[in-house]
C-alpha cells in the first residue's frame, strides 16, 4: 500500500522541505488585537451549482472520517489521505477510483480539483489541515473539536470569512431536531429566565492521570509517525498514543471536555445565545498514585482522570448572566429534586435551571424533556419556528458548498463554541485559581503564565 499511496517518484517531485516552506509562505497569519486575522490573498473555491457533484478529498480516514466519507458517496470521493496504512487500508479499498496518499500536502499540491476536504485527523493536526485546506480554495468540513487551542479556533474562523469558503464543524447534533426543541422551549420561557447550566459526561473512556510517557516502542510498519506528529514536539512512537487514546495527552487531544464538550454544550451555547466566558474555574481530581497530587506536577502529560470546570458568561440581550458547570470522568450534578426518584440521571446530560423550572436532555441526539413528568405533560410546546435540517450534517455542508445557507455549524459558530470549550482545558491546566478572560483579545487578564496555552507553539517547519 506505502508504494500504492506514495511511489519515490511523487516524493521526489515534492519534497516535504519545499512544500512546507511554500505552504507556511502562503499560510503564516498574524492574530491582531480584537481577534482579527492579517495572512496573504488566497485561491478562492470554485463556483458549484446544486446540480454540481463535489470533488472531495478525505484527510484521516480511519476513524470517524469513514462515516464522514460514507455519508458523501453521493459526491464525488477523488483523494483520500491517511498516515496509517493499517488503519485506514480497509477504506481505501471501498474506494478504489480515489487517489491514495499518505500526507495531507502532497495531496493539497497534487489534486487541483479538489473542490472540498473532510478532515477527522487527531485534534492535533486539525489546524494547521484546515489551514492549508482553505488558503488552498478549499471548503471545509473538519470533526470536532474544530482546534486543540483557542488561537488556532480564533484563526480559522477569521480565515474561513476571508475565503469565502463553506465550512462545518463535525458536531452533527448541531444538525438535530432535538437541539432545535431545546431553543425553542427555552426561547418562548418554558423554565423562565435560566441562570446555571450543568453539563456532563462519562468520558474519558482512555487512561488519563498518568504522570509519565511511555517508554516508547518501535512504529509499526505503514506508520508514518514524523508525519502524525505533524506540528507538535517530537516524541517516540507508543500504543499509548495511537490509533486511540491520544485524546488524553495534553499534546494531541483535548481530554474529555475537548472530546464532548462541543456536542454536549451545543444547545446551551445556542439557546442561552453564548459567547465568550467573561471567566472560568476548574478543580481536577488526583492522578492514580495517591502520593502525588496532579494539579502540582511540573511536567503534566495527561489531562487529570477527572475535572470540574465553571463557566461564567455576562448578561447577553434580555438573558441574564449565567453559570455553566461541567463535570467529566463521572462526575455529574446531583439529581434535581423536581425529577423522579426512581429516574437515574443519563450518563451524559444537559440541564437548564430556569426561574420557573429545569429542562433535561440525556445523551445530545435525545428529546429534551422538562421536569417532572408532570410537567412535561402539562407544557404546550410552541410553534417550530428554527429551520430544521432534512439531510445528514455532511449533506447540510455540501448543500452550503454548493451556494445554499451557510452549514448550520460553520466555523462562524463553531469557531467561538471551541474557544469556549478549550477554554475549560486552560482552567484544567491551572485548577484552583479563577482565570478571568479578555475574549475579544484572547488574553487572560490575572494569570499572564497561562498566555502560553492561548497560542500555538509548532516545532520548526510547520506554521499556522
């Protein structure tokens, strides 16, 4: 397959030097105060008619990215990309006219046509893909969390509307009927005025805690693991990290909160019309040796086994201020004394604390139901007002492509929705101490060592 995806020849006509130094040349962007983003003129998308069949490319294929490629068969497929051939082998057969590749760049350089990419790479690499992606003409559909850190969401999100491209955010309850409903409730004052917000999961489903890396192991054959890495520290290769469970390491994932949040919170951030946190808080539980305490080790790898992080946001139209709590690792609220006893609370949850009641929705693709029952019984649900989406949250991404309304979770949306979220991860790494926060500037305004995780720090050769 390594011959099959990338033969000597194509490396030899593009090298990795001399395309990262163009690309970073075309790329390289400069984050001005208030948020806006100054970078270089670039290639704008083609003009596609709805009865236009896209040309799409897929960058990361062996996980989520299948049924993100799956729901688009009805387009074009033409590239697909992945850095592990065992993983991704299987896909690439189900696609045997698309062209293989193992590095997202050369495929960039090579495949013209390309008119979209769908990237479901690890959180690491999602921003400088996306980058390259829509500097390139590209639009954009990138899984969620959209960026591992706040600078890098800030930047795709100015970029995207400097482009003009069509991008989504892989949150596909974002598309739901049920996020919908939540808005609308909320929105006509089924709880009254809401003031808290809890939030949780079950997640992380992968070790967290540990306080050391691995030993490392030898990288299995078909594994480009320099090009995994892409823009972070280089480290050796280890089962520990992949396919799976670098969702818990501080330099590729984003914990639980990162891997959730953005699904969990989604209907919150839409209905209690959110934006910046004006601060956030955490407190994180203990790694697995009692004898050391996380929240004071010098050198953390891992996000903690557990963490509980408070949101404030300011007073926003006719909405009063309010607090949203979130807890992962098994942590959850307590149950509301307005539900039923013998009801156990979901595994992840979603509950609004209104003035006149509490609104629960469980896992995010559930109805949202008012508490108690009875409640729920004697409410009159208002007329649908929101726009409902009658295709898959890929298809609603096409349909923006190809001229329709902007994806329901454009990077418009979904760009101020990770700043939020990876915020949490911010107060995660610096627990016990309240972090008040400049949205608009991306500062932290009380705790000037925490400057350093706003913004990325690539290893030479890669930019954003």
């Amino acid at each position: 397959m390594q011959t099959q995806i990338e033969n000597a020849a194509e490396r030899e006509t593009i090298s990795r030097r001399s395309f990262i130094a163009g690309l970073t040349a075309a790329t390289a962007l400069t984050i001005l105060p208030g948020g806006l983003v100054a970078g270089p003129k670039t290639k704008k998308p083609r003009r596609l008619k709805p009865s236009d069949r896209m040309n799409i490319a897929g960058i990361g294929i062996g996980g989520m990215g299948k049924n993100n490629i799956k729901a688009l068969e009805s387009e074009n497929i033409v590239a697909l990309c992945d850095v592990d051939e065992a993983v991704a082998g299987g896909v690439f057969k189900l696609y045997p006219k698309a062209k293989p590749y193992s590095d997202f760049r050369i495929l960039l350089d090579k495949e013209k046509k390309i008119d979209g990419v769908v990237i479901a790479t690890p959180d690491h690499t999602h921003a400088v893909i996306a980058m390259a992606a829509m500097q390139s003409g590209k639009h954009v559909y990138c899984q969620k969390p959209l960026t591992r850190l706040v600078s890098e969401a800030r930047a795709l999100t100015e970029t995207a509307r400097s482009c003009g491209v069509a991008t989504q955010m892989g949150n596909q309850n974002r598309s739901s009927e049920s996020l919908r409903l939540v808005c609308e409730w909320i929105w006509d004052g089924a709880i009254g005025p809401v003031s808290e917000v809890h939030a949780w999961t079950n997640r992380p489903v992968w070790p967290q805690g540990t306080p050391n890396r691995p030993q490392g192991a030898p990288v299995p054959t078909g594994l480009d693991w320099d090009l995994w890495l892409g823009p972070v520290p280089v480290r050796e290769y280890d089962p520990a990290y992949h396919p799976f469970s670098w969702r818990g390491w501080w330099d590729f994932g984003t914990g639980a909160l990162g891997d959730m949040a953005c699904h969990i919170i989604d209907a919150a951030f839409s209905a209690l019309k959110l934006n910046y946190p004006s601060s956030v808080e955490a407190c994180v539980s203990e790694i697995l040796n009692p004898s050391d305490n996380w929240a004071k080790m010098e050198n953390r790898e891992t996000f903690p086994p557990a963490s509980v992080v408070h949101y404030r946001f300011p007073a926003r139209e006719n909405m009063p201020p309010v607090e949203m709590i979130w807890y992962d690792g098994g942590l959850m609220p307590p149950h509301p004394d307005e539900m039923e006893s013998g009801r156990p609370m979901p595994r992840n949850g979603l509950l609004f604390v209104g003035e006149k009641g509490k609104i629960l929705r469980g896992n995010p693709d559930e109805a949202p139901r008012l508490i108690p029952e009875t409640a729920m019984q004697a409410y009159t649900p208002p007329a649908k007002t929101l726009p409902r989406i009658d295709v898959s949250h890929e298809m609603n991404w096409v349909q923006a492509c190809k001229g329709g309304d902007p994806a329901t979770s454009n990077f418009d949306y979904s760009g101020p929705l990770t700043e939020t979220v990876v915020m949490g991860n911010l107060a995660i790494r610096f627990p016990n101490r309240r972090l008040e926060w400049d949205g608009a500037n991306m500062q932290v305004t009380n705790f000037p060592e925490a400057e350093e995780f706003v913004k990325a720090q690539y290893r030479e050769g890669w930019k954003l």
